[in-house]
C-alpha cells in the first residue's frame, strides 16, 4: 500500500503552500487508495504550540482533508508527535555513533564562525572542516571534562547522491555542496533532517510530497537512509507558489493563510478546488470540479515544473460560482449566520434564508454580506448630499414616491407581483417608467441608486418596513 504523509509544524498558522502539499498528499492517497498519515513535527519547542496545532488540524479538517493515521486519530505507527518520540531517536543516533556514521563535534561557534569567514574569503562555499571527525577517546575525554557539550554530526560519505524525482525527473547533487551536518543540537534535540528519516522509515512513508524548498535537504535525507540500512521512498516536490507579481508568496499579497481565507468569506469547497490547480490540472481543463472528480483525475506525474501563480483575483470568481451555483441555498445560509450576525445582522434563520436568495448572485465571498445584505437590514440609512442635491433639482423625484406611497400603504402584504402590478399601474396612469419611474423609489427604500431587485427587496423586508421607509423619505423631504 501507498503511504503518504503531511508533517506541519506548530509554529503558526496554515500557510496556503503548506495547505496544497496537504491537498496534494491527500488527492494522492485517494486516488492511489493508500494511507496518509499526518504528522506533527513539534521538535522547535520554543516556537511550537499546542493552540497552533488544534489550529491546523482544525483547518485541515475544514478544509476537506481527512487523514487516517494522526495524534487526534491514532493509529499503528505512533505517536504521532515528534516530541513524544524522543527515545525512538535516541535509540538510532547510537546505532550511527556505534557505527561511525556519526560522530561528536565540539566545535564552539567562533570556531565555526572563523571556517565561515576563511570559505568566504576563498571564495568557496562553506563546508564544515570535519575537525571533530577522528577525535581519539583522550582528546574526547578532555573536551568533557572542560564542560563542552557537543553536537552530533553525521558523517558524510563522499559521493554523488543520485535520486529520480517524480516531478523534477533525474536530480544529482554532490555531497561535497554540505559536508557533515548536524543531527543533534547541543541542548540534546534531534533536528529535522535527522528525524524525518526515522519518521518516515518506521511508519512506511513510500512516497513523500513536499514543497520544492525541501529539495536541498533530500541528499541529506538519503545518506542516512542508506546509513542505516532504511527503504528510501520516492520523492516528489511540488513547484513554489507565487503571488501575481510573480515574487515568493507572502503577507504582502493578502490573505496567505487558510485561517484568514476563511474568515474573508471564502468556501472551504472552492479553496479546496482552487488549490488543487496550483501546478495541476485535469486533462479536460475543466476548472470547477467536485472533490470526488479532481480526486479520480488527479496523478502526482501530471503535477508541472513551473510555479504555480496564487490569483486572488480568480479565487474570488470561483468562490462566487460556488456560491452562485452550486451550494444549495441552505447550506449556504447556514455558513452565512456567523458574517450577518458579524455585521450586527439581526434576525431568524428564515430571514437570512430570503435574503441570502436574494443576493446570492451578486457576492464573490461571504464578507460581501455586509454591503450587499446592508438595505435589507438598515432603516434609517443616510441620505448623501448628492441624492439631496438630486431630490431638489427634480420636482418628479419626490411625486413618484408620493404615488407610489399612496398606492401601498393601504395594503397588509406586498409580493414581487404586487410591486409589479403596482408600478405598471403608475406607468400607465402617471407616465412615469424606466429610471424615472424605479430610481426614485429606490433611493426612498435603500438610499443608493443601484442594487437588488426592488421586488425581491420589497417582499423580503415586508410591507411595513416599506412603508416607514417611504413616510420617512417623504418626511424628510417634504
């Protein structure tokens, strides 16, 4: 079976490049009916935090992402927490240090920092000297009893790490670009080359699906699968994400966390959808699929080079089309209630219901409640200088919504088809139509001059509203 995982760190929130490497392990778990295993790599104890991971499972989950192996779900490989998995290391930094695959360093970092400055000054990147790499038990023994803790280093092997990316193709990199590396800090903490081996040997990763900036750790990664005798899985990093000014995605184009898309109004259904055309796309080029669709088309081999573009722009539209189209209206109003009551929206469920109907066709993201909701909910709205200044200059303005006032404020109920047979009667007895006719009664009702429909404005608010807001136009102007 194919075995896949996601390993976030709990240090923030869910970036939207971490939330596509989820996506994409997830699709390929799915399509290839294998596991995906989510792990959390908490070992940075000062930055990690247990409120961050709730967060990010909660994102994941809302996100439509459901794992079968993790810390909230269990499973036969745990823990499922990097730092509940200490001993497991332990156990496997002796095996290297017996083995002379790893040795200790007790390098200080002025000593350190002098090697970085004589490479730079050659003209050579750096590589640590491998000073510590043959230390007799006598030289050892001196150095502890000085007090020195040192750090682990693994021994590098001089060779050519030589591996068959399945989205990059063939990758050679020389172990002489890095040299011996650091596999346990001073403060005794494993670190994230070291444990990520250990990880995904023990728990039968056999593919792993990554963000390309992972792609100089992998060398690293294989020397030690290959030093203890581990399968080594295969590998496959996903192209980089950018913002539209083509620049690495960041705060500075909006919105780059799953959390904040969220709370901006957007779907989880469309995020899903959207994400999974970062660097892929189905053969018929459709772009609005279901998850079940994208999960039968998807192929991790079909995933591009090049990087993918975040369009804010798009995401908005096709945000609106799962709006528009494709949740049905009560499941959409039910994801709605949080933003009206939000916006200080008061009312039942039924209501929001008719008013979501009513705008649906006109938002792009639930934060779009608030000005498109906003005349269904305020009935003391201002008038602008502007609408004043147009009301005065026009001696009609103020007739036709007298008319039509004359002409509802006997009633008890006021339907779609009342205020077309209503307006039509005025067309026919006054000659007043077009804007002449709507645009008057529609700064009366709303206070602006375009906006929803006046019939399905009317019918939702209901007569009475209708009629406090036509007596206080003609108040005000009277």
């Amino acid at each position: 079976m194919k075995r896949v995982r996601f390993a976030p760190s709990p240090t923030g929130y869910l970036h939207l490049g971490n939330a596509r490497t989820a996506l994409f392990n997830y699709l390929f778990a799915k399509h290839e009916n294998g596991s995906l295993i989510l792990r959390i790599e908490d070992t940075d104890l000062e930055r990690s935090k247990k409120e961050y991971e709730e967060m990010l499972i909660e994102d994941l989950k809302w996100l439509g992402i459901q794992w079968d192996e993790g810390p909230d779900v269990g499973g036969n490989y745990g823990p499922y927490r990097q730092s509940e998995r200490l001993e497991i290391y332990y156990k496997y930094v002796d095996k290297l240090l017996k083995s002379g695959d790893a040795y200790y360093c007790y390098c200080s970092e002025e000593e350190l920092e002098k090697e970085r400055e004589k490479a730079i000054a050659e003209g050579r990147p750096y590589r640590y000297s491998g000073k510590c790499r043959n230390l007799t038990p006598e030289e050892r023994a001196d150095y502890e009893a000085q007090g020195i803790k040192p750090v682990v280093r693994f021994k590098v092997p001089d060779k050519t790490v030589i591996f068959e990316d399945i989205i990059r193709g063939h990758v050679e990199i020389d172990t002489k670009e890095f040299g011996d590396f650091v596999i346990v800090r001073q403060d005794g903490m494993p670190v994230y080359n070291f444990v990520v081996v250990i990880d995904d040997a023990l728990m039968g990763i056999t593919h792993v699906i990554r963000g390309e900036d992972h792609l100089s750790n992998t060398p690293k990664q294989i020397v030690i699968y290959e030093a203890l005798g581990f399968n080594i899985p295969q590998f496959a990093h996903l192209p980089i994400i950018l913002g539209e000014d083509r620049t690495k995605l960041s705060k500075r184009h909006g919105a780059v966390s799953v959390r904040a898309l969220k709370d901006d109004g957007f779907l989880s259904e469309a995020v899903f959808n959207y994400l999974s055309l970062l660097g892929w796309h189905p053969k018929d080029e459709r772009e609005i699929l279901p998850k079940e669709e994208i999960i039968k088309q998807f192929r991790i081999e079909d995933v591009n080079k090049s990087p993918a573009i975040f369009d804010r722009t798009k995401l908005r539209w096709m945000n609106g089309v799962y709006i528009r189209e494709i949740l049905d209206l009560e499941e959409l109003t039910k994801r709605s209630v949080e933003f009206f009551e939000g916006f200080g929206y008061k009312a039942d469920f039924e209501f929001y219901k008719k008013v979501m109907e009513a705008i649906r066709d006109s938002i792009e993201t639930l934060m779009d409640i608030k000005e498109r909701a906003k005349v269904f909910f305020v009935d003391e709205f201002p008038f602008t200088d502007e609408i004043v200044a147009e009301v005065k200059s026009d001696p009609n303005f103020y007739k036709v919504v007298e008319i039509f006032y004359e002409k509802v404020k006997g009633l008890d109920k006021l339907t779609k088809e009342d205020f077309k047979t209503i307006t039509k009667e005025i067309q026919k007895e006054y000659g007043f139509k077009g804007k002449a006719l709507f645009h008057p009664i529609r700064i009366a009702l709303t206070g602006e001059s375009s906006g929803v429909s006046l019939d399905l404005l009317v019918e939702v608010i209901g007569i009475e509203r209708v009629k406090f807001r036509l007596k206080r136009f003609l108040e005000y102007f009277g």
